[in-house]
C-alpha cells in the first residue's frame, strides 16, 4: 500500500502512515499514530460491544496529553509563545526557539529552556526586558541575529561549550550585562555582538585567533571589555607559539615601567621607537 502524507498532532512535523503497518513514529517528537489495521484487530479482539468496556490493561496504554496551549510548536520549533506566565518551561520536545518567539514580552522573568535545544532565532528573546538571567544548555550550537536585543535586565551570560555561532547584535544594547564567557566551541560572533553593553567589563574569552580579533573589531564596540581586552594584550592568542606565561610576565614589567614593547613585551630600540621583536612603532 502506498505512504499516506499527514500531519503530526504533538508537534506539527510531516509523517508518512504505512496503512499496512499496525502504527507510524513521528520521527521527530516519537508521537504514535494508529492505522486502520489496528482499529479492526482493537474492535475485534478486546472491545466488548455490549458494555462499551475493554479488557486492555491501564499498564500497556499509553496516553499523550495534550499540547500546552500557551505554545505553538510546529515540527519541533517553537513558533510563538501565547501564555502570560512570568516563569516558563519551554517543552522538552522543543529543539528551535524560533524567530520572535519572546520578542516583547516585558513580563517575561525567567524561563528554562530544553536540553536538546540546537537554535535560538531571530529576535527569539527581544525586549524581554524582564529577562534578568537565563541559562543556556549545551546542546545549543546557534544563536541568531538579535536574539537577546535589548534584554535590559540580563546581567551575566554563560555561553557553554557546543555554541558555534553568535548573531549580529545577538546582545544589542543590553545595558546591565556586565560580564561574559565565551566557550572554545566558539567559531564566528557577527558583526556588532555585544554593541551598547556599556557595562561589560569582564569578558573571558577562548584561545581562538579569528574571536579575539572579531571582539576587538567590531564585537564589543561600545563596552569598556575592549579596553580591557586591549589594556591585557592577548597576544599569545596572536602568537600561540610563544610561551603564553613570558608573554604576561613581559607586559607587566613593562607596566612597571621597564623599557618593553607595549603590544607584545618585547625589548625596544635604542630610540624607543620601534619594538625589536614585532617590529611595531609605539
């Protein structure tokens, strides 16, 4: 028999029925579906027509409650939120946030997300002005452009291990966060990441060439961090084959005042003009 197309009624993904199959696994959120095969062997071998009754036990049926209506999740993307709670689980069956599904929800407060989540979208969390922390899981590799723009009460981010990519803007304007840590799963933050967070001084970054030189750039325009960062000389991530400890040591013994290079600590000319070792003019 041929693959009957529908819909599936937990989550919203495509699924193909095999009419001679007894049921059908939503491959994406394990919902059942029953086919014709199954109701006739169900009326035939267990269903008591007389009383209406069935001899299957509690114990072997299983039954699926129905959907939150305070979400709307389509193939295992949260499209919308609907309810008005100031504290929300996201269901477990979730694996995408997806665009604006927050935005501009001011009540917002705190909300636990699912530990197979993979995407925060577009916008997924603009506005929330509430939004005073929230906790990423691990299984998150993507977070999109403007996706915490505005988030005014946020004070401190953890990104763990897993993210992949940073949206531009993903931290627009987010006045409170003061501090930020960066996982070495890290591979791209667009342009503009953390722009108007004129209170992020404390940023710990991973051992990556292409994020530090991204931060210093264009990511944390606007934030005292990029003094910071500048202020420290990360240079061992510019040279990751110099000894990383010299390189500390040398910069600040020429915070003491030694006569050293103010980019990577090294020996200056007789003049003062020019570093011996990196060549650059101070």
């Amino acid at each position: 028999m041929p693959l009957v197309a529908a819909k599936c009624t937990e989550c919203g993904g495509s699924v193909q029925v095999d009419s001679e199959k007894k049921a059908m696994i939503c491959e994406n959120c394990g919902n059942a579906f029953i086919v014709q095969e199954a109701i006739n062997h169900f009326n035939t071998n267990y269903f008591n027509t007389t009383n209406k009754t069935t001899n299957i036990s509690n114990s072997i049926v299983n039954i699926h409650e129905q959907q939150d209506k305070d979400f709307v999740i389509e193939a295992g993307m949260l499209k919308k939120y609907c309810g008005e709670s100031t504290s929300v689980t996201v269901p477990d069956n979730v694996i995408g946030i997806g665009e604006r599904a927050f935005s501009g929800l001011v009540f917002l407060q705190t909300i636990e997300l699912p530990n197979q989540l993979k995407t925060i979208g577009y916008r997924a969390f603009s506005g929330c002005i509430g939004l005073t922390s929230i906790s990423i899981p691990e299984s998150v590799e993507i977070i999109e452009k403007e996706a915490f723009k505005g988030c005014i009460g946020l004070i401190d981010i953890f990104l763990p291990e897993g993210v992949k990519s940073l949206g531009a803007h993903a931290f627009y304007n987010c006045t409170k966060l003061s501090s930020v840590t960066l996982p070495t799963s890290l591979q791209s933050i667009k342009g503009e990441a953390f722009l108007g967070c004129k209170n992020l001084l404390t940023i710990t970054i991973p051992n990556n060439k292409k994020v530090y030189r991204a931060l210093l750039s264009h990511a944390l325009d606007d934030c005292p961090a990029k003094k910071v960062l500048q202020d420290k000389k990360y240079r061992d991530i510019e040279s990751p084959d110099t000894d990383i400890e010299q390189r500390r040591n040398d910069y600040e013994a020429y915070q003491s005042g030694r006569n050293c290079c103010k980019y990577c600590g090294g020996e200056l000319n007789i003049f003062r003009e020019k570093c011996t070792s990196c060549g650059k003019a101070q």
